[in-house]
C-alpha cells in the first residue's frame, strides 16, 4: 500500500473489500506498531469485529490497546432530510480526534459511498470526500477507502479523488466455480503487477497469492531422489533430480496414483515432509487403496511427515486451488508434493484457464525447490489433456495395452530432461507387494505382455530346455562312446599283451628247443665218439 | 385550521401541551452552523411558539460524541421529542424542508 497516502479498493458485494481494509489495520497494529481506524458506514462495529473475529481478526482486543478505534455509522436514508448546505466535519473530528489519541497512523472507511445514498446532494458528498482525502494525505495517513463496484471502477466515481492507487476485487463466478482476484488498476510510482491476482478468504483472513513469477530462475540442483521403484530409478540413470516436475500422464486405472504414492512412501522413508493433494480420492481412500499394494501411508501421516490435502475440483475456483496450494506449501515446506489427478480440475473450466493454473502450481512448487510428481488423465498416448508437458522435466506415460482379451499396464519414460534415461517400455505390474517393472518381451510379433508374455516366457523356457536336454543327450551319448572306445581299447590292449606274451612264449620254447637239440646232439655224438667234424661239436 | 382529509402534521403538532426537544448539532462557529442556528430558531418561534427546547452540541469539544450520537455531517438537526427521531441535515435554508422534516408541516397561507 502507498503510505501516506489513499487507495481505493473497489468491488463488488463480497468481494472481501471490508475484510482487506480490516486486516490493513490489523496488520499495521500488530506488525508495524501503526494504530489504525476504521469507519464502518455499513455495519455496527459489533458486527465488523464478529464478521473478522471468525477469521483470527481480534478487533476488541486491539482497541483495549488502544492500537484501533472503530467508528460505526448506520444511517438510514429514510430518516435523513436535507436542508440546504452541509459537511462531513463530525467525520473529520473524529478521525483528528482518533489521530491524536492513539496516533492512527491507518484510515479504512468502508464503505464510503454509501454516503452518496444517504445524502442526496452528491455536489456537497463529493467535495467533502475530496477534502476528506486530501486532509488524510496531509496528515500523512495511510488510508483504505473501500467502494462499490459497477460498471466502471467505483459506483460513484470516487476514483476521480483517490489517484494514487486503484484495487480491484472481484468475485467472478465461470461455469459455476468463483474465483476471487484481485487487479491492481493503477499505483503511481511503483511497479505493480496488472494481472489479476487470486486471492482467498481464508481462516487466516485475505491472502493473495504469490504467484505468476513466470521468470525461469529456479535452482536447478544435481541431487537425484528415488521414485521409490528401484527399477524406475535405474530407467531414469539413478532417479529424479531434486527440485524436478514429474508427469505421470496415461488412461484411467493405470497406477499413476500408485506411482505418486511410492514417491511419498520414499520421501517419508528418508525423513522428509510430503504433501499429497488429491482430486479425486479422499485420503482414507487413498490409503486403504495402497495399502493393498502394499503401502502404508498411515504411518507417515501418523509421523506427521506426510500431509493430505483432497478437494473435489469443482469445490473450488482454479485460483482457489492455487492459492490452496500455495498456503499448504507455506505452512507444511514439503519438500516432495504429489498433485494427483488435475485432469480433475479441467471440469467445468476452461482448458485454457487450467493450464495456466496448473503451470502456475508447477512454477510455485518449483521455485521452492519441490519435488513435484503430477498425474493426470490423459486419453491419447502422448499429449496430456492439458498440454504442460512442455512444463515438465521428467514424462512418464503410463498405457494400457490390450492383447489376448486382457489388459496390461506398460510404463515408458517419454522424456527425462537433463538425464539419460531408458528408452524401454517396461510393464508395469501392480502386485500386493507393490510395483514391479518387467522387462517386456519385444519379438517379432511386437511387444508382449501380460499373460502373453507369461506365455511366451514360458515358451522360451521350454525351448531352453529342450535344447539343454538335447545337449546332455548328445553330450551323455558321445560320453558313453568314449566310455565304450575305452573299453574298446582295454581289450585291445589286453589282447596285445596276451600275443606279446604268446611270442615270448614261443620264443622262449624256440631256444628251449634249440638248447635241446644240441643237447641231444652232443649226447649223441659222444655215446658215437663223433669226431669232431669241423665243429665245436666235434670235440666234445 | 386543518384540513379534515390531510394531516400532514403529526397528530402531535396539534397537541398544544406537546414540548418539543431539538437538538442542532454544530462544529464550532461556522458560517452554515450559524445559519443552521437562526433558521431553526426562527421557524420554532414562528410555528411552536412556547413549546420548544433547543440544545446546541458543539462537536468540536467532544468529537467522539458524533459516532455516539451517529452524526455524520453538521450541521444535524435531530427532533428527540415527540418521537420517533428525525434527522435533518444542512444549515435548514430551506424552512418547507425543515418543516416537512420535523413533520410540522403548516398549512398554507
């Protein structure tokens, strides 16, 4: 807010006009030691501070310390005759008055123009507010003038006396939803967003969103996270990098839910905060439903490391969502977020509208430095429904295949920035235990899975087998005829033993009988007295 | 003096024992207070002779009594007595009003 000087803030009936003036002061009061005073022309001041104390606003107690002073005026139009020239110098006393007294540093009137309808000479009403105002500026008062809304910025036109700053509220209802936004219209000397900013009226009170910093400027660190799947991480060269967007897109039923889960189960294992905010399931849902896979996040909320967000889509204004989300984060610092089912938030919204929403939760988390994995619904292969893929770092699509009469989940990681990642296609099977990824089979008739893979696994096993046994077989059968060469070969041998033994038999009988033969000779030719003819013989 | 069909005035305005209580609330001696002052005085004497009472409350000396009394603008004039309260605003320039106004409407002529 310009100080010293006065904005005003138009709007239509509930837009919050009342509220952000009253949290004006009771912000100045409380933070930055500036009482304040608040004139109320629409309702009694028991009833601004009931309406504010809902919201954590404690306006009595701030004005037993003197740090606040509510004037309140109800006038009816119907008791009010005018007669001739007047002025507002009761409301210029009162606020010197309330100026001096507790040093009121901040003016909220709210809502002025309801002097227009009480008194009908509106020459007098607006010289009087032109004085008002510029007698607040003199005394260097911060002021809030709230305004009625209508065609043009203020019913009115006050706009015309307050120059310096112009906030628009408004209360916008599209397809049924409301949003509440706030425009700053006009801020002299300042830089000022023009966008339309959402806002919320929360049991914190206003709070308007820090949002649509469309700047690229978020770290970027290198430390990578588990996706709680090991085969994941391993798809993705070692998981998630810190601080990444992840988008699990497929057709209905296809586990992105699980997924997002695992990354939690993983986060809250290594004793971080995450948040978890769902669409489409309440929290009691989602934890019964993983806990038949095998996950109990019960645990982690029971931990208090894991907080649960749920709302249907349609319960909220995009914007509201959004400013939702932002509070969470800034209440919780998760630094792990699961956004699970925004294909949700497309109903009754614009597609359009849900982009940008959705690009600004990504670009919200991401400046935190949160790890985000989002799910949601897509149709087609490889568009998401509401086109933020660009916006990701990491895309993992997850579809339904049908073959064989059954359907089968497959998993493939369509991009994965700044990482090497497995161009695979991995079936993705959900058991009680959890996720598995499995390898598919890629043959000549294409990917298998499911049953068929089974199939033809076991089609493989088969012929593996029988090519083993045919091996031992051939194997066995060659052995035995070495067994049976050998055998051959033994007999052999022994039968070459035996005719060697023969010949040195024979041999031996050969000089037996050789020896014998001279024996006899020599036997003979003494009992004849031979001669010796001419041999050895002879002379024996 | 009146008209059988319109009773413009309030059945009270015929009641001679009826006091009337006024009250003009004023800022200080400004041009249009004064004036407030004299016109009221005035249209008093002319119509409720001998039965009336005015307080002027000057706002400057206690301002909180304007959120009290919810006045917003000066000069106010607000008719306490015979109820219900009226409030006419301005300086009473225009004595028809003020009478309309504190329904002590006269007859013509």
């Amino acid at each position: 807010m310009p100080k010293g000087r006065t904005t005003l803030v138009t709007g239509g009936t509930g837009s919050g006009k009342t509220l952000l003036g009253v949290q004006f002061l009771v912000a100045g009061a409380r933070e930055y030691g500036e009482p304040g005073v608040l004139v109320s022309f629409e309702e009694s001041a028991e009833k601004v501070s009931a309406n504010v104390a809902s919201l954590g606003l404690d306006l009595d107690g701030l004005q037993r310390n003197g740090l606040l002073v509510v004037h309140a005026f109800r006038v009816d139009p119907a008791e009010v005759i005018e007669t001739g020239e007047f002025d507002f110098q009761p409301l210029f006393l009162l606020l010197a008055d309330a100026i001096e007294r507790i040093g009121a540093k901040r003016v909220v009137l709210d809502t002025v123009e309801v002097l227009f309808t009480v008194f009908r000479d509106r020459a007098i009403v607006r010289a009087e507010l032109g004085r008002l105002f510029r007698w607040l500026e003199d005394r260097a008062v911060t002021a809030i003038v709230t305004g009625e809304r209508s065609d043009g910025l203020s019913r009115y036109g006050i706009e015309e006396y307050v120059s310096d700053c112009v906030i628009v509220l408004d209360h916008r209802i599209s397809d049924e939803v409301s949003t509440r936004r706030l425009r700053i219209v006009k801020y002299r000397g300042s830089a000022h967003g023009t966008n339309e900013y959402p806002f919320l009226i929360s049991a914190r009170g206003f709070v308007v969103l820090p949002i649509t910093s469309v700047a690229l400027d978020y770290a970027a660190p290198e430390e990578r996270i588990s996706t709680g799947v090991a085969r994941l991480d391993h798809m993705l060269s070692g998981g998630l990098f810190r601080g990444s967007t992840v988008l699990v897109s497929g057709t209905a039923g296809t586990g992105k839910t699980t997924l997002g889960a695992y990354l939690i189960d993983s986060a809250c294992a290594r004793g971080e905060r995450a948040l978890l905010v769902l669409f489409e399931e309440s929290p009691d849902q989602v934890i019964r439903n993983m806990r038949s896979v095998g996950l109990d996040l019960w645990r982690w909320v029971e931990a208090g490391l894991l907080r649960m967000w749920a709302a249907r889509p349609t319960a909220f204004g995009l914007e509201t969502h959004l400013a939702i989300l932002a509070q969470l984060i800034e209440e919780f610092a998760p630094p792990v977020a699961v956004l699970d089912g925004l294909a949700g938030l497309t109903h009754g919204s614009c597609v359009a509208e849900v982009a940008s929403m959705v690009a600004r939760q990504i670009d919200l988390l991401k400046k935190q430095g949160i790890t985000v994995l989002a799910t949601t619904l897509a149709a087609e292969t490889e568009t998401s429904t509401i086109g933020i893929s660009s916006l990701v770092d990491t895309w993992l699509l997850l579809r339904n295949v049908e073959s064989d009469g059954e359907r089968n989940r497959l998993l493939f990681v369509l991009k994965s920035r700044g990482s090497a990642h497995s161009n695979q296609v991995r079936e993705f099977v959900l058991t009680d235990r959890g996720i598995e990824l499995v390898d598919v089979y890629v043959g000549s008739a294409g990917v298998v899975t499911g049953s068929a893979r089974t199939t033809q696994e076991a089609r493989e096993r088969d012929t593996k087998l029988q090519r083993d046994e045919d091996l031992m077989r051939r194997q066995r059968e060659v052995r035995r005829a070495i067994i049976e060469g050998e055998a051959r070969l033994a007999v052999l041998q022994d039968e070459l033993a035996a005719e060697k033994a023969e010949i040195d038999r024979i041999e031996r009988r050969q000089q037996h009988q050789t020896a014998d033969v001279e024996e006899d000779r020599a036997a003979m030719a003494s009992r004849r007295w031979a001669d010796q003819a001419g041999d050895e013989r002879g002379q024996r | 003096m009146t008209e059988p069909r319109r009773t413009g005035a309030g059945p009270e305005a015929s009641d001679p024992r009826q006091t009337w209580e006024l009250r003009l609330y004023v800022t200080g001696r400004s041009p249009k207070c004064a004036r407030a002052i004299e016109n009221l005085q005035a249209a008093c004497e002319q119509h409720l002779a001998g039965r009336y009472r005015i307080e002027v409350v000057d706002l400057l000396e206690n301002p909180r009594l304007a959120a009290d009394d919810q006045i917003l603008a000066v000069p106010t004039l607000v008719r306490k007595l015979p109820p219900p309260i009226r409030k006419i605003v301005g300086d009473l320039s225009d004595t028809d009003r003020l009478l309309v106004g504190l329904q002590l409407r006269p007859r013509k002529g």
